[in-house]
C-alpha cells in the first residue's frame, strides 16, 4: 500500500468520526489545504479553524469515494462529501489531490477542487456555519 494511500484512510476516519485534533494530526506541521482557486489554509491551526465548524456541527459526515489512484507520495480523489446537519444530508462533489511529504509520511498539501457556489447554496438553509470554503 503506498504511503499516499495509508495517510488518506487515516485522514478520512478523522473526518467521518470528525475528530478534529485527528485531522490535522495528518498534516505536516506547515501543511496546507486549498480549496482552489482561493489561497490554502496554511498550518494546522488554519485547517483546523476552517473545517472544525462543519465537522462539528454535523452530527454524521460521510466521505464516498467514487475513483482514486495512489503513487507513493500523490493521491488523486474524486469524491461526494456528504453532512448531515439537523437530520438534513447536504452533498457536493469534489475532486482532490494529496501530497505527502516522504520525510514525515504526513499530508503536504491537500488541494480541493469543489464548486464553492452550489456549496454555500445549499448550506445556506443550515444557518451560520462560519464561512467554510471561503477565502481568508
């Protein structure tokens, strides 16, 4: 199993248990996350200060996989997250790219290509979440 591989399940039980403090745990220390085209979230504490609020608001998350191909230190991601937000499922499709950095084995960078539009559209019912996706 390539290294790219083993830290995106690791990344993904985070996420669907939404754990937090597991998520950026993932990360390297300087790590980053972007939803492109705005400037990534750089460091734990951002990626964290960005996703925390739907993660925890959520009270079940699930990420399905529809295809994704590993190297060792590259992982290619198409996927439909799915929130589940007082009892209301909210979807949007996304396709991401994982770097690992082959010292730590850690997540580089994660770069999410997702339409920040039909997003925020479609959380707009579930009231304030902070301003997840946007641009700092």
């Amino acid at each position: 199993m390539a290294t790219s591989e083993r830290i995106w399940g690791r990344l993904l039980g985070a996420v669907e248990r939404r754990e937090v403090p597991a998520l950026v745990a993932c990360f390297t220390e300087e790590g980053s996350w972007q939803n492109v085209p705005h400037e990534p979230w750089r460091g734990r504490l951002a990626i964290a200060e960005r996703l925390g609020p739907i993660l925890l608001r959520s009270e079940r998350v699930q990420w399905d996989v529809v295809s994704a191909s590993f190297t060792e230190h590259r992982a290619w991601l198409e996927r439909v997250d799915r929130f589940w937000i007082d009892g209301v499922e909210y979807a949007v499709r996304c396709n991401g790219v994982l770097e690992v950095d082959p010292a730590s084995g850690l997540i580089s960078e994660f770069r999410d290509y997702v339409d920040l539009g039909e997003w925020r559209a479609r959380l707009a019912a579930a009231g304030p979440l902070g301003d997840v996706g946007a641009p700092r």
